[in-house]
C-alpha cells in the first residue's frame, strides 16, 4: 500500500517547491483535483521540478473536454514527466455537467468507457504513425494529419484511472482502466460489497483480474493531538459527509447501510442552504463508519488495518500544505514505509 498527497495550489508558482517538498519527504505520488483549478497546469509543473513520485488528476472531468483535447494534454505530460503521468478522469454529475460546463449528458458510463477507447486509438495513431479512424456512438475521430501529431514518445502506455460508485462504472474500470479513483465518501463493506465485486465483473469479462486495477482512494480521516483538536476535527469531516450524503449520486452507501432516510432530510435542508443543521444530523456512528477515527500517533496503522487487501494507494482527504499537520504526514511517513 502506497501514500499519497493531494495539492490545491492558489498560486501555481509555489508548485515547483511544494512537489520537491513532497518527493523529499517520501510520499509515492501527487494528486490533483478539479475543482477552482486547472488539475494539469500544477502537474506539468511538479513533473518539471520532480523525478521520482507518481503525478496524477483526481480527478479529471472527461466530458467537457474532447477525447482529442484530452489525448494532447496527457501525451504531453507523460513525455514531460518520463512516464510518471497517471490520467484520472471523472464524469461529474448531471447539474455540473449540463449547467457550469453547458456539456452533453446522457449514459455516462457508455460515454466514459467509449471516451476512454478513443484515447487509446488517438494515442495508437501517434505511437505507431498509422490511421486514424475510431468511429463510436458518443465520439469519432477520422483525421490525424503529421502536421498534427505529435510522434512518439519513450512511455506511451499511459495509465487511466476513473472514479465512480455505481456498479457500471466499477465495470468499466475492471474492464478497461489501470485503476479506480474510490470515493472518500464510503465504508469498507460498500467497497468489499458493492465496488470490488463489480470491477471483479469487468474484469473478467475482459479476461483480466482485480489485481489488475490499482484502487486508490483520499479517505476521510478524523484526527488530532488532543480532544479539542478530534471535536474540531469530527465537526469538519461530518460537514463533508453530510454534503455527500444530501447527494442522490451517492445514495447506495446510505441504502448499504439503512441511511436512506436520513439521506432524504439532508437533501431537503441542503435545498435551503442548512449546511450547518445537516453536518449536526450525522451520527458518530455513522462518522466512524465513513471516516478513520484516530489521534495522529495512532491513524497512519488504523488507516492500514482498516484498509489492507482493499485499497493499493491511500492518501488524506485534505491537501498536504507545508507546515500544516506536520505530525499526520510524519507518522503517516513512518508507518507506510515498514
């Protein structure tokens, strides 16, 4: 099992010493997210300034970007960063998709997985210099000129990650991916019951193995040094559970559990803008079950304990940002190297 760090960064020119700050310190990979930001413009960065960790989108939105854009962007880092490069794609939900980015919607899981074959016919057409002609439902690319084509590059086969936590796109990342980005927002019996079994289903269907498909996940992770330090912590990561529990995306965790009610009343106040009354709703019951409880001395072999045999990469749900919970990263340093 790897650890990983995830960086928000407000000011791309800090990103070159906060990814040598990173590799130094002994972490396995960087993660990026979208969400404010850009998630490639701090990678090709950190591949500038880096040789060693792994540099990754968690996620990527697929949908508002072309195959072809997307072909170019990860090409490219993957040349940059000497294979280094790991594509996560997501598809977001319906409202994000259709009202922020004013993007087609519609079978997500068919466009993803046909998204994610065109990929790999563009990036078949560069590396081996031969047509291209990749006719689907969603996408067709039929013109690759040398003007346009950027040749070859040392490390073509670039791994692709999805996220998910419906059972189609568990199949797709079984069937087609490298690896699968697991939502923080989950139990281990939602993983060993309802995400393992059907990116087992993919997989075999395609003549693979799970162990085909690295599972990482940003968990949820309640900590601190002393009670204060916990209750604070506690109250952040049920504001988060919360959020996502009023979401009806994620609704078969709850059902996984018998959360469904009180999955109702968390969208009927997060419809008012109740933030706060909904995190108050979260039982510690259900916070434990999500979330790792833990002081920071403790957490790093509660997170493996808990996690062994499930997930291959693990990092923290918040962004690692010098200076800041020095103790977490330390100790989580020390247990992931033994």
């Amino acid at each position: 099992m790897q650890f990983d760090v995830t960086i928000t960064p407000d000011d791309l020119n800090s990103v070159p010493d906060l990814a040598r700050t990173v590799e130094a310190m002994g972490f396995a990979g960087i993660w990026t997210p979208e969400t404010a930001h850009n998630p490639f413009f701090p990678l090709t960065l950190a591949a500038y300034a880096t040789r060693r960790v792994t540099l990754g989108t968690a996620i990527a939105v697929a949908f508002p970007r072309s195959p072809m854009v997307m072909a170019y962007t990860a090409w490219d880092l993957a040349a940059q960063s000497d294979g280094r490069f790991i594509l996560g794609l997501g598809t977001q939900v319906k409202a994000h998709i259709k009202r922020r980015f004013s993007t087609e919607w519609g079978r997500p899981a068919a466009r993803l997985r046909e998204y994610i074959l065109a990929l790999r016919a563009i990036w078949r057409s560069w590396q081996q210099n031969e047509p291209l002609d990749f006719r689907g439902e969603f996408y067709q690319h039929t013109l690759m000129t040398p003007f346009f084509s950027p040749g070859p590059i040392a490390h073509p086969d670039i791994p692709v990650y999805i996220a998910g936590v419906n059972k189609h796109l568990c199949r797709v990342a079984g069937e087609l991916c490298d690896g699968f980005h697991v939502h923080p927002f989950h139990t281990p019996e939602y993983l060993r019951e309802q995400i393992i079994p059907h990116i087992e289903e993919g997989a075999v269907s395609a003549g693979r193995t799970r162990d085909d498909v690295t599972l990482n996940c940003a968990i949820f992770v309640v900590t601190g040094r002393d009670e204060v330090e916990m209750r604070s912590s506690a109250a952040e990561v049920k504001m988060q559970i919360a959020f996502y529990a009023s979401t009806y995306s994620y609704r078969a965790v709850l059902e996984q559990h018998g959360w469904a009610a009180l999955g109702d009343r968390l969208g009927l106040l997060a419809r008012e803008g109740k933030w706060f009354e909904m995190a108050e709703l979260i039982p510690d019951e259900m916070l434990h079950a999500i979330a790792v409880v833990a002081p920071v001395d403790e957490l790093a072999a509660r997170v493996r304990e808990r996690y062994e045999g499930l997930l291959d990469r693990v990092g923290y749900y918040y962004p690692f940002v010098p200076g800041e919970r020095e103790a977490v990263w330390q100790n989580a340093l020390e247990t992931f190297a033994q």
